[in-house]
C-alpha cells in the first residue's frame, strides 16, 4: 500500500513540473517574462535630414550594473518616425519580432518634456493614456502598439529634457482601448535625456 501511495505523489510531482510551463494558447499557462538588455531607437525623418540613434544598454544583463544610456539629439522643426529595436543580445534574439507576433499583449507608453514637441503636443501618454500620441502601427483589436510612432520637434534653437519609454506587457485581456501605463507588467522602462537644436 506505502509503495502505490509512493508511485502516486511521484506521479503527482511530476505533472506538476511539466504543466509549470507550457504554451501560450494553454489557458493558465505560464509565459517566460523576455529578457530586454538592449534597447535601439531610431528617428529617421520624414523629409530630409540625418537620421538620429540612440541605444540603450545593459552590460551585464540582469546584473547589478544599470543600463548605459545615450543622449538623443533631434533637429528643431523636424518630422520623424520612431522605430524600436529591443533585443536579447545574450541570445541572440530580436524581441522586437516576438512583440509585433503578440501584439495584442503589448503596447508602449511615452513621456516627455513639455516643450520638446509640437506634435505630439503635451508630455506624453504615461500619466494619462488619453493624453495625444502618433502610434503608426495597431494590433488586430484596432488598440496601438507603438513600435512605430510619430514626432515633429518645435521650432526652437535649443530645448533639452526628458523622454521615457516604457513596455508594458498586458496579456489575457488586460489591454484594452482604455488600459494604462500602470496596467500589466512593465517589460522595460528607459529614461533618456533628449535634446532639441
């Protein structure tokens, strides 16, 4: 009787460490948070002008290091689209690809200095996700995503401040036309120091 019990809670343990991780479409299942140690934003212009790059970088990974973080230097009256590469440089893979396939689970917020940009106008959607910003890409459910946004610097001969990206992950259901910033699970969050000239 002791042995069958035995082979039964093995039985048991075993289930139970194979249905701990599991596929995305299985209801419950448990998804690998990605691991971010690079992030890549690229402003080209609309029209004409040198197109802008700006990495961000951790060294170490998941380690104790913070991420290294270039400046952005934007011309002043200027259109530009914005373009995010995130990627898993440790193995080797573009996490960017992975969030276009799930684009119903994520979406990026933004803040910024309030005088940076003449379009969008304000500081951006991070305090209040009705507040303007130009998402150029969308998910099947119409909701935007924001690997691709648009921005058009002021006419001004020198501004400097802040613009912050975050990502936040909002799987079953969580995202939504009227979701938040502080919804979900935040994937990566980057300040830069932004200047305008």
């Amino acid at each position: 009787m002791k042995i069958k019990n035995y082979l039964l809670l093995g039985l048991l343990i075993t289930g139970t460490l194979f249905s701990g991780c599991g596929d995305d479409d299985v209801p419950g299942a448990e998804e690998e948070e990605e691991i971010i140690d690079k992030m890549t934003l690229t402003f080209t212009p609309v029209t004409e002008g040198a197109t802008v790059t700006a990495v961000a970088f951790d060294p170490d990974g998941e380690g104790v290091q913070n991420f290294q973080v270039e400046e952005i230097d934007l011309a002043a009256g200027t259109a530009y689209t914005l373009s995010i590469l995130l990627e898993n440089t440790v193995e080797d893979e573009n996490i960017s690809d992975e969030i276009e396939e799930e684009d119903e689970e994520h979406m990026f917020f933004f803040s910024f200095t309030n005088e940076l940009f003449s379009d969008p106008t304000g500081n951006g959607n991070v305090d209040n996700r009705a507040d303007a910003l130009n998402y150029n890409d969308e998910d099947e459910n119409t909701n935007p995503v924001g690997l691709s946004t648009s921005w058009t610097t002021k006419e001004s001969t020198s501004t400097d401040g802040s613009f912050r990206v975050i990502l936040k992950h909002q799987p079953n259901g969580i995202k939504s036309a009227i979701s938040t910033s502080v919804d979900g699970e935040t994937d990566i969050d980057i300040n830069w120091t932004l200047n305008v000239n």
